[in-house]
C-alpha cells in the first residue's frame, strides 16, 4: 500500500492537499501507475477523520481483491467518504437495498 513519508497541512493558500490513494486498474484489471485524488475538505479534523477511513477501505479492498488497486464499487464508496456522506444504499444479494454506515 502507498504510504506518505510527509505530514498533511495546508499548502500555504489555506487549502489542504488533495491527497493521492491507492491505484487504478487498468484495462486488464491490474495496477496502473494513475493514482485518484480525493477532496477532503478544509477542516483538518474532519479531513484527518476522511483521510483515515479511505486509506482503511483501500487497505480491506486490497486484502480482499489480492490486487494492490481499487475496486469499482470500493472507489464508489470512497467518493462517498470524499463527499462527507457515510451512509448511503448499497445493494443486498437478500433483499433490494442495504443501509450501509461506516465511522
């Protein structure tokens, strides 16, 4: 898994840095060198909390695949995380919808 030797902080502009995490597949379903890059926000306790679930997501969605690169439905999920919302639908194999909460 990637990691970041530096420490987050604002960029001098007020803004924080959009971090890069994890990899993107490519066509054939293996790791790419295209990193996405997620908006956290500018409350650094709010992008800290942000920051940590989608490096846990990307950790649990590689142990799962086997593959150091993001799902589509666990990029999916990150964009979620990205946005501040932590509960959203997913679909159930059981029954229509799930209501799924992380955090």
């Amino acid at each position: 898994m990637t990691t970041r030797k530096r420490r987050l902080k604002p960029n001098g502009t007020t803004r924080t840095p959009r971090p890069r995490i994890g990899y993107l597949p490519d066509d054939r379903g293996v790791p790419s060198k295209k990193q996405p890059r997620f908006n956290l926000g500018g409350d650094k306790a709010e992008y800290e909390y942000r920051y940590t679930l989608i490096r846990k997501l990307y950790a649990e969605n590689c142990e799962a695949n086997g593959c150091e690169c993001w799902s589509p439905l666990a990029l999916r999920y990150a964009c979620y995380i990205e946005k501040g919302q932590y509960e959203w639908n997913a679909p159930n194999f059981w029954s229509s919808v799930m209501r799924v909460r992380i955090g």
